[in-house]
C-alpha cells in the first residue's frame, strides 16, 4: 500500500486519553505517528475532568484540543451549522438513532461536538480522522466527517464490537476500519461491516533491549505479577484460588496487583490473611509500571480473565504484551482473543475459571527450569515481531494515508 503524501494532519480521537489511567496504551501508537511525522490533535471524546494535559514526552510533538461536550462554542457551532443545513442535520440525526433509542441518545450528545471541530477543520484543515474504539467515540468521528467530507477511520477493540453501534453504517462511511484481532474482525463482519475494508492489525508495545528472563539459579520467591484493573471480567477471585493452591504446595510465591476498580476492597478484605504474600499497587503510572517490569524483579505475568455475566471478554490484553516485551513469561486464562496472543504448544493458558489449571500452569514454569526459559523465549519474539507497536503503527499509517 502506497502513501500518498509524506505528512497528514490528523484528528486523532480517543475515550478520554490524556485523562491519567486512561489509554495509556495509546501512548506508543501517537508517538511512532508523530515521529513518522505527521501532526496529531488529540481529541478526548469525554473529559473526565479538566484540566487535562498530555505526558511529558508528546508536549513539542502533539497537540492536544479538549472540549466538553457542551461547551458553549460546541453549542454555538451546532445551531450555526442546524440554521446553515436544516435538512442534512435532520437526516442525520435520524441515522444517529438507527441501533436504538439508547445508543441513538449517545450518538447524539456528541453532535454539538462535532459541529465543533467540523468549523474548526474548516479553519485550520485536517487530512483525515482516526478514532479508538467504535462506540461513541466512533461515532464522533463519523459525525465530523459527515459534516465536514474529510476521511475517516476508526481502530475498533472488542466491547465495542459486539455493542454495534451503527457498526455497518460506520464501515460503510469509513476509509477502513482497523481490529485489534481476527476474532473481533470476523465478528464484526458477521454484524455487518464491510470486509473489503475491515482489517486486523494487532496493538502493540513498544520493543528491544529485553532479553528473555533465565530460570534463577539459586532459590527465589517467585514474584508474580498482575496488572488489571478490579472488574469482574478480569476474574481476580480465580487467580487468588490458584495462588492459595500454590501456597498450600508449600511453593515460595508472592503477587502484586497493580490496578484499582469496584471490587478492589472487597478482595482486599476477604484475602487479608494472605496479606503476607500479596501487595496491592493501585494505579500506578504506565512509566512505572514499565521501569518495574524492565527491572527483572517479576518472575511471571498472570491475567486471570473471564466472560462476565454481560458477555464481556479480553481482546488481546496490552498488559501481556507489555510483560513478554519485558522477557517474562505468561499464564492467562483461553477467553477472548488471548489465544491469538499466546502460542497453544507453550502450555500457557488455562481454561477460563478453572483456577486449579492456572495454578498448575504457573507450578509448571516454577519447578520446569527448560520449560520457563522457552516460554520466555518464544513470547519474547512473538511480541517483538506480531505485537511490535511501531511496526503495527506504520501499517496503520499507511492505510491512513492511503485513504
């Protein structure tokens, strides 16, 4: 696929990233972009609170444009372009409401905001526009280039994939629309989305300098690491069955848990007698949380994830990625696309739920010296070659500017 130009302007539309805990695995996606050279203005769909300011890092290479959503400029710019088109608006709005009075009401509440940067594209001109994540966020994306004819894409995940809002009529409008996984592509064409232009290209974390982690040579506490926040599809309680079985085994084992959610205390509380063997982190900022995975102190990753009640699951879990980019091996749970991620010959998931499995696919990497060296190996390149955050990056940039 060939780039049309060397640079583009881009409208770069995320949830609410730069908001602190929140798409932090966006950060090496902007950053192979700005460094590509093309110019990005970071637009948080919803802002969590103001002010909100961009890392450290991005400040001389991105723009960021935040705005509520019923800010009085937004406000303003709609009832100009409602006088101006009348009809288009109207027609428009009907088509906002076509998965649903609920998802239509969610659409609708940012079309003030994008009569807002539809102006704004007007005065300072944009090449194209790229959202994360299908729902609303891609529905303001959708709406700008409604109004304002530039192009448009958007980097679907998994959530909302299966919530399909307007997912056909988006794909049909979209330059392409990118999936982090062939599971949530094929689903997504199953829905409805054009499969001419309905691609997977995976996440990514940023790679090299890791080596793969040796087996230690003299005994250890091994420390295990998981790094999720407390929600109930993350299934935490069963990582904690699996981590008491391997404590009743008399194996030297101690977890960290980094991450926060509703169901943080309560775990808290009712595994305060392993309080000896267990810390948790809370939120801890991505960097640090990065520089504490380099520093070769966790022996294993751990991710413990179940379908919920809701039919909510894992796409490819980035913190996976981010802990085999660091050398370490892995032990998850087969839910989600996770079986994209993890090699199947490796051993290295268990059935969802089934916390005796998980426990046993960890006892294996501590007492099979060969096995954990392998493991670690063979992630190791499946990260730096599949998962390569910048290699996945320009692929997508090409399709951008060939859009």
């Amino acid at each position: 696929m060939q780039e049309r130009d060397s640079t583009k302007r881009i409208l770069y539309i995320t949830a609410a990233f730069p908001w602190p805990q929140s798409e932090s695995f966006l950060i090496p996606e902007i950053n192979t972009l700005a460094k590509a050279g093309d110019q990005l203005i970071v637009v948080p769909t919803r802002l969590i609170q103001t002010p909100v300011a961009l890392p450290d890092e991005m400040h001389h290479t991105v723009s960021l444009h935040a705005v509520a959503l019923f800010k009085p400029a937004c406000l303003k710019a709609f009832a100009k372009l409602l006088y101006a088109r009348p009809k288009f608006i109207s027609q428009l709005i009907i088509r906002l409401f076509g998965s649903g009075f609920k998802k239509g009401l969610k659409n609708l509440l940012v079309l003030p905001k994008a009569a807002y940067f539809a102006q704004l594209i007007r005065e300072t001109p944009i090449d194209h526009i790229h959202a994360h994540w299908a729902g609303v966020s891609g529905s303001l994306a959708f709406e700008i280039a409604e109004i304002s004819g530039v192009s448009f894409s958007i980097t679907a995940h998994r959530w909302d994939v299966s919530e399909n809002n307007l997912l056909p009529l988006k794909s049909q409008h979209a330059s392409f629309m990118r999936f982090i996984s062939e599971k949530e592509r094929q689903l997504a064409i199953s829905l409805g989305a054009r499969e001419r232009t309905a691609v997977r290209i995976p996440m990514g974390v940023t790679t090299g300098g890791a080596s793969a982690r040796t087996f230690p040579k003299k005994p250890v506490t091994w420390q295990l690491i998981c790094i999720a926040s407390f929600l109930e599809v993350k299934g935490h309680e069963f990582l904690f069955c699996a981590f008491e079985t391997l404590l009743s085994k008399k194996i030297d084992v101690h977890l960290t848990l980094v991450g926060d959610g509703p169901l943080k205390q309560r775990l808290e509380t009712r595994y305060a007698h392993l309080s000896g063997n267990l810390t948790f982190k809370g939120n801890l900022k991505h960097a640090v949380v990065m520089d504490q995975l380099a520093s070769g102190h966790f022996h294993i990753g751990v991710l413990s994830s179940v379908t919920d009640r809701h039919g909510e699951h894992e796409g490819v879990p980035v913190c996976l990625m981010e802990m085999m980019s660091a050398g370490m091996p892995v032990v998850a749970t087969q839910t989600g696309s996770i079986h994209e991620l993890l090699p199947e010959h490796l051993l290295l998931t268990a059935p969802e739920k089934d916390a005796n499995a998980l426990a046993e696919r960890i006892e294996k990497l501590i007492t099979q010296p060969a096995h954990y060296e392998t493991a670690a190996a063979e992630l190791l390149a499946v990260v730096n070659t599949r998962y390569n955050s910048e290699l996945n990056t320009l692929t997508l940039r090409s399709h951008i500017h060939s859009s």
